[in-house]
C-alpha cells in the first residue's frame, strides 16, 4: 500500500511538471516568441513607424552590385542588398504562394569591403547605407516607406515613382521580386503563383 502511494505521488509530481513546461511553452509562442513578428504601425500622420526588430526576421537573400540599369563600368565595392520579410507573411506564402495584407518586406543596403582584417579577396558587408520597407497595406496596395540609414518614421513614397511601375512591371508575385528569392521561387512555381520575369 506504501509502494503504491509512493509511485502514484511520484507519477502525479512529473505529470504537474510536464503541464508546467508544455504550458510555458505554449505561452512563450503565444507571445511571439517563436514568431518574432511585429505590428505594421503608423502615427497619426499616416507614417510608418520604424519595425526595430526586423533583422530577426525570415532573411530571403542578398545581392551585390545589383542594378536594373545598364552601367559603363565596374564598381570595385558595389553594395550588398538584404531582403527581409515578416515572419507571418513568410509563412503564408508558404502555404499559398501569395502575399497577405499586412506583409513588410526590408531592403537593407550596406556598403561592401574588400579588405579588412585577415580578407585577402572577395567582399563583406560594412556600413548601413539605406532601409526601405515595401508594405501590402490593408486594403492589399503596396506601398513603399524610406528610412534611409535611421529609424525615424516614414512618410510613403508617391504612387508615380519608378520604384512602384517597376515593380509592377517586373515583380514575379504581386509586384515582389519572387525571381530573386530561391527559397521562395519554387513555392511560387509549385503554387502556379509565378509570372516569369
């Protein structure tokens, strides 16, 4: 009778400490601790407000040197290009293919270097130069915000820029440039989501 008071107290202790750290875990999710999204926020002006966090967010790629224009000549130090989306966005095109309201991408520009420390060739990334969020607003328009290299908030940039019929133009998905993305290319294929650009 001892025994099994013992084995049932004892199995009773570890079933309470399993609760404890499946509930915790499921709170820490909940909490965005798994997800590392962030509100799309504005001010009353209609600005969008600076996204601190979004270097935790899902990284989709780099390019160096990148340009839609024809250039005379060879830049030594061309600058790196970091695209970021929200973590909520990148899983639904996951599933779908498609961009949901609400998706922020970040264009990050960086300066590259050629020499530093031990690096005999090739380039790294150096110095902040630029940040730009694309954004699919509520209404499911895109619009385009500039930081440049600091966090204030950001008005949208005019509807008439180039930046908005390039996009339009040339975007693989819904005005993104889906065709420079590999982890997010054969999605938009399989999803039949894709216009080739």
């Amino acid at each position: 009778m001892e025994k099994s008071s013992v084995f049932l107290r004892t199995t009773m202790q570890l079933m309470r400490l399993m609760w404890f750290i499946v509930a915790g875990f499921s709170l820490l999710v909940a909490g965005g601790f798994a997800s590392n999204d962030e509100p799309l926020r504005f001010n009353a002006r209609g600005e969008m407000l600076f996204p601190e966090h979004y270097r935790e967010w899902v990284w989709l790629s780099s390019g160096l040197g990148m340009s839609y224009f024809p250039s005379t000549h060879e830049n030594q130090n061309p600058n790196f290009d970091n695209v970021f989306v929200s973590p909520a966005a990148y899983r639904a095109f996951m599933s779908t293919g498609t961009w949901p309201n609400a998706t922020v991408f970040m264009l990050e520009i960086r300066a590259s270097r050629n020499r530093g420390s031990i690096n005999l060739a090739g380039h790294y990334q150096g110095d902040l130069q630029d940040v730009e969020a694309h954004v699919k607003k509520a209404d499911g328009h895109w619009a385009f915000y500039p930081f440049g290299n600091g966090n204030k908030p950001a008005a949208a940039i005019p509807h008439g820029a180039d930046c908005y019929s390039c996009h339009e133009q040339h975007g693989a998905v819904d005005t993104t440039f889906v065709q420079f993305y590999p982890t997010l290319l054969n999605v938009a294929r399989e999803k039949k989501t894709l216009t080739e650009k």
